[in-house]
C-alpha cells in the first residue's frame, strides 16, 4: 500500500471510531467536554488525511484508478458517518441525512457503472465544493457542541448558531444534488450510458 492510499484508509479506520467516541457518554459516562477534546483533533485529522492523501498521489506520482474511487469512497464513508452521528443528535435533519445519503449511493453506483465502460470517475469540482460544505457544516456542529459542554456561550446564541448549522446543511445538501446532476451529465456523455 502506497503512502496515499494508507492516509485514505487511515480515514476509514478514524470515522467509526469518531462515531464511537461521539457516543462515549451515554454508555461508559465519560464527560462530554472530555469526548469533545478528543473528537476534535479526530475530526480535523480525518479531513487533514484527504488533503495529504492527494498531496503525496501527485507529488511521488501514485495517483491510480484504484486511489481514484478509493479517496471517494472514504470521503462519502467519513462524511456520511459523522453526518449520521449528528442526525441521530438533531443537529442534521433527517431530509437531508436522506437526499446526501442516496445521493452517494446514487454517485457509487454510476462510478461502478462506469467502470464498466473502462471509465474511472474522479472527484470534480462539484463534488469537492459539496465535500467542502459538508465540513463546514460538521465543523460548526462541533463548535456548537464545544460551546455548549463548556458553557461558553448563552443559550440563545447556541440555539441561533444550531438554526444556522441547519441552513448550512441544507446549502450542502442542494450541492450534493447539483454536484450529482453534473456527475451524470458528464459521464452519461462519456460513456454513452443510457
């Protein structure tokens, strides 16, 4: 396994912890401040891994068809872990946990159709923009939460931020949709899929 792909699975291996950890509280009565101060460098290392994983495909020139689904793939399966944690916690609404959650279904399955026609279907534009809000989005629910266990902040400020964390996952969920009308456009177009 090359450096690249080791910091993706790296990525793997860090999401179902995060949703471990996120859980701690309930059932083994660690502190939420405690769960937060381990959670955050978890959360910033598992989107700092997406970065390096790209940096070192391009820079010792590893970038395969294999890294291309791979980075994907832990990018949906992350993402979609902590979108999970934060639903289940009423910060994500269930309408947009559904709409980002068939969306990158929808986006495995035409990745697999496509490899079908020998086509490797990597990240786009659109595709990194909706990723990028959906850090955003859980980064701000994870200030809201620090906030929040440490008693920084009134009530009436946390519960402002909490509606703006909604608005911003909606915005990331809208991406998410026009980011996969994209994917299918340009590679219906590709491929000659019908």
């Amino acid at each position: 396994m090359n450096i690249a792909n080791f910091f993706t699975a790296t990525r793997m291996v860090a999401a179902p912890l995060f949703i471990c950890i996120y859980y701690l509280p309930q059932y083994v009565g660690i502190s939420e401040q405690t769960v937060l101060l381990i959670l955050i460098p978890l959360f910033i290392y598992m989107e700092f891994t997406d970065f390096l994983d790209g940096y070192y495909a391009r820079k010792l020139k590893q970038v395969s068809d294999f890294g291309k689904l791979f980075d994907p793939f832990a990018d949906v399966f992350a993402n979609l872990t902590v979108l999970l944690a934060f639903m289940l916690s009423g910060y994500v609404p269930l309408l947009v946990f559904i709409i980002i959650l068939y969306r990158e279904l929808n986006i495995l399955f035409l990745r697999m159709l496509a490899r079908g026609y020998g086509i490797t279907i990597g990240a786009k534009k659109g595709g990194k923009t909706k990723t990028v809000c959906y850090i955003l989005a859980e980064g701000f629910t994870l200030l809201i939460e620090l906030l929040i266990a440490f008693s920084l902040a009134e009530k009436s400020v946390t519960d402002t931020m909490i509606i703006i964390n909604k608005v911003i996952y909606w915005i990331a969920a809208l991406l998410s949709v026009g980011s996969f009308i994209d994917y299918l456009v340009s590679y219906r177009k590709s491929s000659g899929i019908n």
